[in-house]
C-alpha cells in the first residue's frame, strides 16, 4: 500500500506522536510513506519562518530527516493539475472550498491512487479519494 502522508502527519512523525508512530510500525513491510512537494514546502515554510537560532536549525534538521525518510517525493505534473481542476471543480459546485494546498494533495493522491493520510476532515468531501487518519 501506498499512503501520501499530508503535512499534519509528516508533523506528528516529527514530534513522535505515539498513535502515528505505533501505526507506521505495524504496517507491512511493502508499505511505502510518500511526500508530497507541497507538504515539502509548507513544512519547509514552516522552519524558515521561524527565528535564525538553535530551534530553527534543530527543526530544519529534522524537516531534512523526514523528507529522507519519506520513500517518495511525489511531484506535482500534468496528471496531477489535471485532477486539481477537477477537485476545486467539484468543491466549488457543491460550496465546499477546502485550502489550495490541500486540493493539491487531494489531487496528488487520485492522480497516483494513494491513500491519503490526514487529520483534516474536509477530504471527505472529495469524491474517489480515499482517506485515513492515524491519530
């Protein structure tokens, strides 16, 4: 299985959140963690919008760590535009706007059929997309 991990749970990995971290262990051995570059950008945004000093330099090695870990970087190309028009579309029709970088990640994860990893409840609003939340 693949999960495209939203930026909330890339957060909770960072921060060693116990119910997060116990689900990754007990997934299969083939499982893939994938990240997304717009998670990459706002956990990214998040560090360097911080003070220069220790915690930003700690932080920003530990942004560095998870985006090692993650077994994918996924990029955003044709498909995945394509899916974005589609998604805000759909939100827009039925008056259910959710944030930009989240219909990114929403049409992230349909492009490339991933399940999608996030404590954000709007998803569910978005049709053929499968979510989870580990918290």
């Amino acid at each position: 299985m693949k999960y495209l991990l939203d930026t909330n749970h890339w957060s909770y990995i960072q921060q060693g959140f116990e119910p997060v971290v116990r689900k990754i262990t007990s997934l299969p051995p083939e499982s893939l963690l994938l990240m997304s570059v717009v998670s990459q950008a706002e956990l990214m945004s998040g560090v360097l919008i911080l003070p220069e000093g220790r915690r930003r330099d700690a932080l920003m090695a530990l942004f560095r760590e998870s985006v090692a870990s993650a077994a994918e970087l996924v990029p955003i190309n044709s498909e995945v535009a394509e899916q974005f028009a589609l998604v805000f579309a759909e939100l827009r029709r039925i008056g259910r706007p959710i944030p930009t970088n989240d219909i990114w990640l929403a049409a992230t994860a349909r492009a490339h059929r991933l399940t999608l990893v996030s404590a954000d409840k709007h998803f569910a609003g978005v049709d053929g997309l499968t979510v989870e939340c580990w918290t």
